[in-house]
C-alpha cells in the first residue's frame, strides 16, 4: 500500500515502521504499539473517519474476518485474518447489508440519505428531489404505509422496497370506491388535502346517478357526503332530508312523496294548486281560493322544524280558523252555524231571515245595512241586546210630547202608533180617532202646520203637537163675518 500511495502508510508520519512495531517482545506480544490504545487511534488517518454509532463500536466489530474484501490476497501474505486491520473498504454495504436491493444501489449510495447517527430516520432524504415529491397528507404518512416490504420476508422493516415504485396513478396505492365509474384520474374532484376535500368545481355530478339540480348544486360535497356517509341513499327526499311537517303527512298517502308538493329550487312555495286541494277532504271555493296557504297552515312552532307548515289543521267549522266576532250570539237562531247567513264568497254577503228573530224587518228596514243597527265594537259585531223599540235607534223628534203613549211593555213612546216603516209620515194617525179635538168643516182643509206650529223658532221640523187649546178662541180672535153676510 505504501508503494501505491494508498492507506495509513502512505503518509510520512508513518515512514519509520518501528514507530509502531516493535520486535522481540516475546512470543505473544503484539506487534503494534497503540501509544494511546486502540480506542484512542485517529482513524482519519486511513480515510475512514469514525462518526455517529461508529465511534461507540469496538475496532473488532468492523476488523473481523468476515468483513475482509480481499481475504486471498492478505492469506496469501500470511496475514492473519482475526488480528489484522487491513481488507475493509470504507464503503456501507461492505459491512451492512443492502436492505433496498440492486435496484436502489443503482440509483444512489447509502449516505445519500442515511448518517451514522441511526438508520431511521433517513435525515438526508428529501422525497422533493424524487420523482414523486410529498404533499398535503402524503407528508404524514409513514414511510412503510407506501414502501411496502417485498415478499412474505420475516424480517419485513429491513425489505421495503424504495425504487421503482409505480406512482403514476393514485390507484397504484389507493383503492377507487367509485369501481371506475367516475373516471380513472382521482385528481379530476380530489386533492392530497384531505379524501373529503372535493373540488367540485371541476367534478362533474351528471355523471353519477344523482345529478345536481337546483339549490342541490349550492350545497356543499360535505353536506351530504359527511364521514359517514360517503354513499348516501337518495331514493327519497327523506334519506337526506327530516320531515319538516312532523309526521302529519304519514296518515295521508297523496302527500308522502315530497316531490308531489315541492321541487328542488326550494321548500317554498308548494306546488300544490287550487285542483290537487279540490282533491282533499276540504275543496276550496269562493274567496277561500285566494287565501295564501300559510293564512290556514300555520307553522308548527316546535319540534326540529318549527316553520314547516302544519296540514293537521281542523276544518270541522268556520270557527276552526274564523273568530266568531258575534261571541255565541248567534247559535240560538243559527243552528247550522255561520254558513246559516254567510256563503264562502265573501263574509258580507249575508242571506238571513231576520223573521226568526221576533223583529222582522220591513220597509225601509229590509233595505237598512246590517251595521247601521248592529254596530261594531272593535273585532265584536254583536247582536243579541239589540233594541226593538223605534228609540232605540230613532231620535225623538218630538221631544217627548207623546211620552205618555208608550209600548205595552212601558219601555218607550210608541211611534208605531201613528208611523210606519215605509216613511216618516204619519200614516196610521187618524185626527178624529186619537186627539181631543176633531177636524170637521173648514178644519179638515187647514194644513197642519196651520196650528201646529215650531216650537222653536228657525225649527221647522220640531213641531207642537200638544198640549194645544181646542177651543175657538184660541185660535180664531176676530169675527169671520163681522157684517153678518152670512145669515
């Protein structure tokens, strides 16, 4: 080695061999001399330092005889193969085994991604440099996950196969639980960031058997592709969706389908027209037709969906969804309720025979609103307590001079005795018959006004009806015939 320049003794510190090998010691003596021991040997000397977990080995874990490359060569020189230091090559696999096979020696050297400080981890190894360059959760991935050992081997941590892995498909190592049916890439809806992460811009949902229409295409791939539940059913609404209405629907097997009612552009409005409603055990006519459904289906107000429109409501009578604004007034003279006076065409049109009520109306009454009697008191339209008599409605434009002629009961004057229900004029009052003073002669033509004059001045409707004198003096002062003409 000295005449090939290679080795510890080619430097010329070690020209002089008796520096360290000395004779005639005796038979046993080794014939290096260690001035500081073997451990304290510099091995840079022979271009091999000593770092990491080599520094900790004994020299003979490495010198030994199995380790020796050339041992014919040394034999042939007499060299003792357990006690010489000669025959090792400082290269790794000349003492550890390859764990990676030829493939990866081909490719590069040991120290290319290991250091003497430990086998794991490969602290030199920077996957970025390879051919399929770590990211997103690929990085948190143990190494054995992907670089699987080959084989059935035993010792499976030292036969992991490292090259020529076959990566340029994401099913090279993952399974595809589509079965092919969305395509071979992977990377067309998925990303390293994560299985759940789709990019769902880019995934096309027409090509699977439940394309995305409506507020559907809003909602996002985890809305209904949650963790547990990759593969959701979609035959009905209800496999994604609660019932909004409670449960009311069960009973009614037209309105189970959720389709029948609404669409996929939203929950709101129902498709449920005027004919589907005719269908039901409540038809809707007259003004009930234009009637917005959420008037009579109120929300629900609890459960898990308290805005969902109630369809149990009770249709029994029109006070089911109507306040009664007579209070109970009418149930004596209305036995078959409120359709006994009103038609569904509209609350006003009232067809009532008032007859039944011991008042019927005539006249001038038969025509009168029914509020100009009857008047409202807030919401309240009552009706029982209503007067009978003509004051209770009518003023007294007689202000009380006929209070003496009152009703059987004694209650008010009498009007009916001279008026009727036609007009104000007194048709029924008979002079002869209900004064003291009758109109006979040249009296039967005076006017009324001729002697019942206003009892106030600028008044000519308060007339003065009685008291009045009755006799002829009081109204006659001068002689009709003062020159006697008449006899």
């Amino acid at each position: 080695m000295r005449q090939g320049g290679h080795g510890m003794h080619a430097g010329r510190e070690f020209s002089n061999c008796v520096d360290c090998h000395v004779e005639h010691q005796g038979e046993d003596y080794d014939l290096i001399y260690w001035p500081d021991g073997p451990g304290g040997f510099d091995h840079r000397t022979v271009g091999f330092e000593k770092t990491g977990k080599h520094t900790e080995l004994d020299c003979r874990k490495c010198h030994f005889a199995k380790y020796v490359v050339d041992a014919s060569s040394l034999k042939a020189k007499n060299k003792d193969l357990g006690r010489t230091y000669l025959g090792l090559d400082p290269a790794c696999t000349s003492c550890h085994a390859d764990v990676h096979g030829k493939s990866e020696a081909a490719v590069r050297t040991c120290t290319d991604c290991h250091d003497t400080n430990g086998w794991r981890p490969a602290p030199l190894f920077v996957h970025g440099k390879t051919s399929f360059p770590l990211d997103g959760k690929h990085q948190a991935v143990d190494c054995a996950k992907c670089h699987v050992p080959a084989g059935d081997s035993a010792a499976k941590q030292s036969s992991l196969v490292f090259a020529s892995l076959p990566h340029g498909a994401c099913t090279d190592c993952h399974l595809d639980p589509h079965a092919g049916t969305l395509g071979a890439d992977c990377r067309q809806c998925h990303s390293t960031a994560g299985w759940l992460l789709i990019q769902g811009a880019s995934f096309d949902h027409t090509k699977t058997r439940y394309p995305l229409e409506g507020r559907h295409a809003k909602v996002t791939c985890a809305g209904c592709h949650a963790q547990d539940r990759k593969k959701p059913k979609f035959d009905a609404c209800s496999d994604c969706h609660g019932d909004a209405h409670g449960g009311t629907v069960v009973s009614r097997a037209r309105l189970t389908l959720c389709e029948d009612c609404h669409t996929v552009d939203g929950f709101r409005p129902a498709r449920f027209p005027l004919t589907r409603h005719a269908e039901t055990a409540y038809p809707l006519t007259g003004a009930h037709q234009a009637t917005p459904c959420n008037a009579c289906h109120r929300p629900l107000g609890t459960g898990p969906h308290p805005r969902a429109a109630d369809l149990t409501i009770d249709f029994a009578s029109c006070t089911a969804c109507h306040q009664d604004p007579h209070l109970g007034q009418t149930e004596k003279t209305t036995p078959q309720g409120c359709v006994s006076c009103h038609t569904e065409e509209s609350w006003r049109t009232v067809t009532f025979d008032h007859g039944v009520t011991g008042f019927a109306l005539d006249g001038r009454h038969a025509a009168a609103d029914c509020l100009a009697c009857h008047q409202r008191s807030g919401t309240e339209l009552p009706f029982s307590g209503a007067a009978r008599h003509c004051a209770g409605c009518h003023q007294d434009v007689h202000r009380d001079q006929f209070a003496d002629k009152t009703t059987a009961d004694g209650q008010a004057v009498a009007c009916d005795r001279c008026h009727v229900t036609v007009d104000w004029l007194a048709e029924k009052f008979d002079h002869d018959r209900d004064s003291r003073f009758t109109l006979k002669g040249g009296h039967e033509k005076v006017v009324c006004t001729g002697c019942h004059r206003p009892l106030e001045s600028g008044n000519d409707r308060l007339l003065h009806f009685k008291p009045l004198p009755t006799s002829c003096k009081d109204c006659h002062t001068n002689d009709p015939d003062p020159e006697g003409k008449s006899s």
